[in-house]
C-alpha cells in the first residue's frame, strides 16, 4: 500500500472543513473521494463515507471517518444525528477519563503532601524537643532570680532568648558584701549561643570563686 499524501486527501478534508460532516453516497465518482489512492488511511474499494468531526472544547481533536465497502449508502440526516451522538458520547467518556486521571494524580500529589508534612512535622518535633532539653541544662547553669530579689526586692530579670534558648546570658554573686553582676551576649542563636553561655557562665563562675578564695 502507498502511504495516502495531504494532498490528495485536500478535497475532502476542504469539503469536512466546509460542511462540518461529510456523507458521500458514491465515493467511487465523488469529486473530493475519486482520486484517493488506496492507503493505510484508505480502505480498497471505498463504496460510501461518512465523516464528521471530533469537537473537543470547540477544537477539532480528530476526525470519525465510517467507510462502506461493499455496497453504496445511502445516508440520512438520521445516521448523521445518530453518528453525532456516538461522537458526544465518546467526548464525554474521553473527559471523564481525563477528568478521573487528574483527580487521581491530585489524590496521589495530596497523599505525598501529607506523607511529607508528618515526616517535617516528625522532625521538628524530634528538633523541638532537643531544644527544649538543652534549655534546661541552660537554666541549670543561671542563678535562680529569686536569690537577687532576695537581695534586692525591686529588682528583676527579663530574660527571653530569641530561639527558645541561645547565647545571651546573666550571672550574679555576693562576694564581700558586694553584689558582682554581669550581663553577657555570646555570639550564636539557638544551641550555639547556648553552648557558648554555658561556657561563660561557667568561666565566670569559677573566676569569682578565685576572687572569694584570695579576698575572704
């Protein structure tokens, strides 16, 4: 078979394109059919054709092309009714498999989403927590306030760390009737800063017990 060239199918596809249906009792003598070469697209012996357009939103998506070989049809306005029908029935059937596909890719996308959201809601919990531990060895290392108000009864601490815990730190202690009193901002936020206040608090701590070990 000789593969049908554009062409030569024009006269047709001119006269779908015109009338929007084409019915052609005598495909043999018929101007836009007479000529056509048997092909992969074109049947031996085509006796009558029947094509309409497959409409999808209002752009044609292909073309319902019914060809009889044996003997001549007559068609009616009621094959080409009946036809149509089939037509709509195949694009509604065709939209609603595409509709079921999207809604199912969007399922399946939802279902990642939530996996994915417990895995980060998992971590950050599992962050969170640590967080929340290391704030207590923090406040371990700070005096309690209410020793200084003991001291001093108008006084107070406000004490937020950006972070849940981090680098900004007090100390106090009474070393000879004197109150020594320090405020400190360690570099970092968060566990470093942290870190690094445990380490000034401790720095600090074990240099004012030198203090009160040489001046009693």
């Amino acid at each position: 078979r000789k593969i049908i060239q554009p062409q030569v199918f024009m006269p047709c596809l001119e006269l779908l394109m015109k009338d929007g249906v084409v019915m052609i009792d005598e495909a043999e003598t018929h101007v836009a059919t007479k000529n056509i070469p048997v092909s992969d697209f074109w049947p031996k012996d085509v006796k009558s054709l029947m094509q309409l357009p497959i409409l999808v939103d209002g752009e044609i998506s292909g073309i319902l092309s019914i060809e009889s070989t044996k003997h001549r049809i007559n068609w009616s306005t009621h094959d080409m009714f009946f036809t149509k029908a089939a037509i709509d029935i195949l694009i509604i059937t065709y939209k609603s498999f595409l509709r079921i596909r999207a809604e199912k890719k969007i399922i399946q996308k939802n279902d990642l989403l939530h996996k994915q959201k417990l895995i980060i809601e998992e971590k950050n919990k599992d962050i969170v927590d640590s967080i929340n531990y290391s704030r207590r060895i923090q406040s371990s290392f700070l005096k309690k306030t209410g020793r200084l108000k003991d001291l001093y009864p108008q006084s107070f601490i406000f004490y937020k760390p950006k972070d849940i815990i981090g680098g900004d730190f007090y100390w106090f202690n009474q070393v000879n009737g004197n109150l020594l009193l320090a405020v400190a901002d360690c570099t970092g936020h968060g566990v470093p800063g942290a870190l690094m206040s445990v380490l000034g608090v401790t720095q600090i701590t074990r240099a004012a017990e030198t203090v009160i070990g040489t001046n009693p």
